[in-house]
C-alpha cells in the first residue's frame, strides 16, 4: 500500500464491509460544516444586530439606525 492522505475515500476503498452508512455520514456532516454553519452564524450576527438596536433608549435613533441597515440589506 502506498503512501495516502488522511482522506475518507482511500480508507473506505480499502475497506472490505459496505460503506454506505459511512459514506452517507461523511456527506451529512460536509452538509452542515459547509451550508448550515455559515448559514447559522450569519442569522446569529443579525440577531445581535437587532438586539443591539432595540437597546437604543431613544426612538428616533433607532428609526435612524433601521433606515441605515435597511439600505445595507439586501
């Protein structure tokens, strides 16, 4: 066996069972790493956002402040 990377496919082609659970399991976690993370920290930070805005003691700030975020928003 030559040398190889601390890769999943390498290991699972050398295995002699059925991967498919494993192989179902890497993808299901790439998923999450990959989609749901960014998404989730990006939901998060919007939520400070607005919280930090309804912290504003006066209503004509936040009427500023919202007026600004939402010509930032898409």
């Amino acid at each position: 066996m030559g040398p190889f990377f601390c890769d999943l496919d390498p290991i699972l082609q050398l295995s002699c069972s059925d991967t498919t659970t494993m192989v179902q399991l890497h993808s299901t976690v790439a998923v999450f790493i990959f989609n749901l993370m960014p998404f989730c920290i990006i939901i998060a930070s919007y939520v400070y956002i607005i919280v930090t805005i309804f912290e504003i003691p006066s209503i004509t700030g936040r009427k500023k402040t919202f007026s600004t975020c939402r010509l930032w928003s898409p």
